[in-house]
C-alpha cells in the first residue's frame, strides 16, 4: 500500500511499479497512516519505547522490536484491516483531507 511517503515517491520506487505494471491507488498526501501496518509498527514502537531499562544499542532495539512482534495480539491485525473500509469512507467524506486516523 503506497502511502505518499517520501520514499514510496522516490523515481527508482515510481518507476519500478510502473514498469511491472503494478497498480497504485490515489492517495491523498494529508492521510499517510491509513495504512494497518502503520498502526502496527507504531503499537510495537510504544512498547519499546516504555522498556525498563530503555533499549540503546542496536543490537537492543533489534530484540526489543522482534519480542515485541511476536508478543502483538493477533487478534489486533485483522481488526486493524477491518477497519480500512471505514478509514477509506472516512477520507472520501473530507475530500482526501485531514481525518481522525
């Protein structure tokens, strides 16, 4: 799901999709964490970030982040792609501008 971050805007990004004919949809700029992974990541970096004693090396952040994936209710995925419909709705109503999610 490209999300108009800077790097999914990138030339060798926009000319690789382009060149093997993979679809993209239109993305409204002001929207860029519609996508669930997003969400995801930014659940997993909470729980980092509360750690006692705070992670601080890389190889730290490393486990910190592959624990806390593995930890993630897995419940809390599908939940999160269910409710891409609604988050779609929602950014339509305002014209692709800003919105709760």
């Amino acid at each position: 799901m490209n999300d108009n971050a800077r790097p999914h805007r990138s030339r060798t990004v926009t000319d690789y999709l382009r060149g093997e004919a993979i679809p993209t949809l239109p993305w409204p700029a002001c929207s860029p964490d519609m996508n669930p992974i997003d969400h995801i990541w930014d659940i997993i970096g909470r729980k980092v970030r509360e750690r006692t004693p705070p992670v601080q090396t890389l190889n730290e952040i490393n486990k910190a982040l592959r624990q806390e994936w593995l930890r993630l209710p897995q419940q809390q995925i599908p939940r999160l792609v269910a409710g891409m419909r609604r988050r779609l709705e929602a950014v339509i109503r305002v014209n692709g501008s800003y919105t709760k999610y």
